[in-house]
C-alpha cells in the first residue's frame, strides 16, 4: 500500500505501529502537536505510543517512516522509553483539541462566522520539509440531533481562532514563549536562553522537546551546556545526548565529571553512543575530536541522481552536504578504503546517470584525525574548503570536519555569549537604553 502524506489525527488513533523491522510496538493514542501565532503554520510534533505493558511513550514524527491506512512505520527502532509527559506549548489532538469550542471567519463558510462551534478533527499534511503541518479543521456546524449523523464542515486552520500555544482560550507566557521559539534559529534561542535568569533559564529547557532542546544546547556556552544537561533527569539527559550530533555530544560529556558521563553514556543507545566513545578517544585539540561520523558517504556504483537526493536532506548540515565521500564498503565510519570525494558543484555539472565513481577527485589530500587544528584551518584556507575528509593512518575514512565546527573551536571560548558583532550590540544596546 502507498504510503499516506495527507491524513486527520483521529485515522491515526488506533493504527497498529511496527519497528523497522516490522514488528508490532505498540498503538496510537494520540498525536501532540504545536500551535502557532497566526501567519505561521502550526505542526504535529508527533505521536502518543501506548505499548503492550500499558506504558505511553512519546515518538517524533521525523522517526516516523511510513504511515498507511493499516498501520504506522518507524524509521528506527531506537526510541525513548520515558513516559510520556506533555510539556509546555504542547497540546494533544485528541485530549486538547477535539471536543473544544472555537470560532472561524472562513469567507467559504459565512454561516458559521459569529458563532461557537466545536473542532471534531485536524487535518496533517506532510511538507517537503517533511514536518507534519496542520492545514485544515473538521468541526460541528451544530451539535446534531439525537439519531442524526453530525455534519462536519472542513474549514482551514488559518480561519481558526481562539487556539493558542497554553490550548483554547488559555494564555501561558512558559507556553507562548516556547511557540516563539519554533520560528527561530537554534542559535538565537540560544542567545535569548543565555541572558535570562538561571532559574527562568532551567524551567524552559525543561520545557523543550528533547529534538529542539538538543539543537539549542549546541549553539550555548559550554559552561551553560553542562549546566542545562545537569539539571534534567539523568534518563532525559541521556535521550537529550542521543539527539545531538555526536561531535557536539562528545564535547558536553568531556565537561562532564567521568563518572557521570560514564553513567549518561551507558544509558544512551549502543548506536548513538559508539561514535560519541569514539570522538571522546582522540585529544581535544585535534581534528579527530572536531570531526562529525556521519558525513555523506557513498559507493563507487551510486548515481548522480541518487548522490544529489541524499543531499538534499533538511537534517544534513549545508557544510557536510557540500562534500560526497566516495568509499569501499561499508560505508559506516570507520569505513572501507577511501577512495576521493565529489563537490556539490561536480555533481550538478554532470548528468543524472553518471556514476559518482567516475568524477571523484582522487588527488584532494585528507586530514588525519591527529592534525591540530592550526593544520585543519591552513587546509581550508588552502582549498577552498567548507568541509574535509578525516582519514586514519590505514586510509580509512572516519568522518568529516566542517569549518564551523573548527571556527567553534578557534574563538574565545565567550564568544557565543558575546554575539556575532559584540562592539556593535553594545552600541544598539545603549541607543535602546537611550530611546
């Protein structure tokens, strides 16, 4: 059956979901959600699991692989296992939503304008960007009379008011905030998070999901990074870490007293926490400590077509999406021999059929997971580069640098605190304070 990318929350309640394997985990309960200021489109954040001990755990809609008429494929079997808790800015379709009063003012449905009526269902869509985005609502034109079936009238969620981020008819500023911050980069959050009190500070990272809170905690000082993941739970702490790219994740832990680390690591899924052991091998100041392990890496018999579809995966950072690394198998780091990489730029110069084998650059020359850093920002400077291959001494690829992550680690280490134009924020600051 095809798969469906276009379904209201209610189908979903029920549906049976199965691992990648396809073994049965559990059913949907409910689906939570994210509500938006008006102007900007509102999300699913993703699905209530009930497995067949009775426990509810929370899945991301991003882990979600497939969803069919007959049931619902995850992309991983790795999934946390915490109870599910609503957070702050989250609401339920089915416990929130559902049942609620609201009004509209959908020019196609004039009868409804001025009056009451009640969300029966929410309609999803999945984006290109591939969230979930709520596009429509089903509500009760009027309560249907005994015997009768209900009429449901579609009318556009951008129609529907009296929703906010706290639930309908409800104002929480913890709530409202956190809304806000759906529309904003990473590192800004992280800047806004950075100058509150400590207190306010702790409360909304504990009112994060643990994708967004995992994005956040990269961009903040280090010292503020160990101190958010000290003040979680020690079984969130640890689904925090899962989310984070390794690399990032590596550089928290080694802030971390090693018995606590230990402890986090442990808890981590084997699979996320192999290459974060990995990275926490190799001595800070080198490029083996900088380096992500999940570059794009590729074999020799893959298109140019398929090459450019991998690359335009949303989750892969623009720097690590520049480079195509060209292997023996297998292709998971520390992989077969490297054999040369592939630029963007090459692969969209080339017809779609061409196997990525017979453009590679083979003479570009490597880093070394024991150069310094001082090594890494020469050979940037000296090819041009935004991203490089790190290979072993016995030619094996073991990850990719990107020059964010080298610039991260050349600057002061205040300089996130400090901002991207420090003289010029105290300026603006001080004309504020003047206005």
């Amino acid at each position: 059956m095809s798969a469906v990318s276009r379904v209201y929350a209610g189908r979903l309640v029920g549906l049976q979901v199965r691992g990648p394997d396809l073994d049965p985990i559990g059913r949907v309960r409910d689906v939570v959600v994210n509500i938006r200021p008006h102007g900007q489109q509102s999300r699913a954040l993703g699905v209530v699991i009930e497995l067949v001990n009775r426990r509810r755990i929370f899945v991301p809609m991003l882990r979600i692989a497939a969803i069919e008429p007959g049931d619902i494929t995850l992309a991983t079997g790795s999934v946390s296992m915490r109870a599910f808790q609503v957070r702050s800015g989250e609401l339920t379709v089915m416990g929130d939503l559902v049942g609620s009063k609201v009004h509209t003012d959908a020019p196609e449905q004039p009868q409804l304008h001025g009056r009451a009526v009640e969300i029966a269902d929410v309609e999803l869509e999945r984006s290109r960007t591939r969230d979930w985005v709520i596009t429509r609502a089903a509500v009760f034109g009027s309560r249907p009379k005994f015997g009768r079936s209900p009429k449901l009238i579609p009318v556009p969620w951008s129609h529907i008011h009296g929703v906010t981020a706290a639930g309908v008819g409800q104002s929480d500023t913890i709530a409202e905030t956190i809304a806000a911050f759906d529309r904003m980069r990473p590192a800004d959050v992280a800047n806004y998070l950075h100058d509150l009190p400590t207190s306010q500070r702790h409360r909304l990272a504990n009112e994060l999901d643990d994708e967004r809170l995992a994005d956040i905690l990269q961009e903040l000082p280090e010292d503020h990074q160990a101190e958010l993941l000290e003040t979680l739970d020690i079984e969130r702490a640890a689904d925090v870490l899962e989310e984070m790219d390794p690399d990032d994740a590596a550089d928290i832990l080694q802030e971390l007293p090693d018995n606590k680390a230990e402890v986090l690591l442990e808890l981590m899924d084997p699979e996320e926490s192999a290459p974060v052991r990995r990275l926490m091998s190799f001595s800070p100041d080198t490029v083996g400590a900088l380096m992500t392990p999940e570059p794009l890496v590729l074999t020799p018999q893959t298109t140019v077509a398929e090459a450019l579809a991998l690359a335009r995966d949303p989750d892969l950072p623009t720097s690590l999406a520049s480079l195509i690394f060209i292997v023996r198998p297998p292709t998971a780091t520390p992989t077969g021999k490297y054999l040369g990489c592939v630029h963007l730029q090459k692969l969209l110069r080339e017809p779609p059929s061409t196997l990525v084998g017979g453009i590679l650059d083979p003479d570009l020359p490597p880093l070394y997971a024991d150069d310094d850093q001082e090594t890494a920002a020469r050979y940037f400077a000296t090819y041009n580069l935004v991203c490089g291959p790190v290979l072993d001494e016995d030619h094996h690829l073991l990850g990719a640098v990107a020059v964010d992550d080298l610039l991260d680690h050349l600057l002061p280490e205040d300089w996130r605190s400090e901002g991207v134009r420090p003289a010029r924020r105290r300026g603006v600051d001080k004309q504020v304070d003047r206005g």
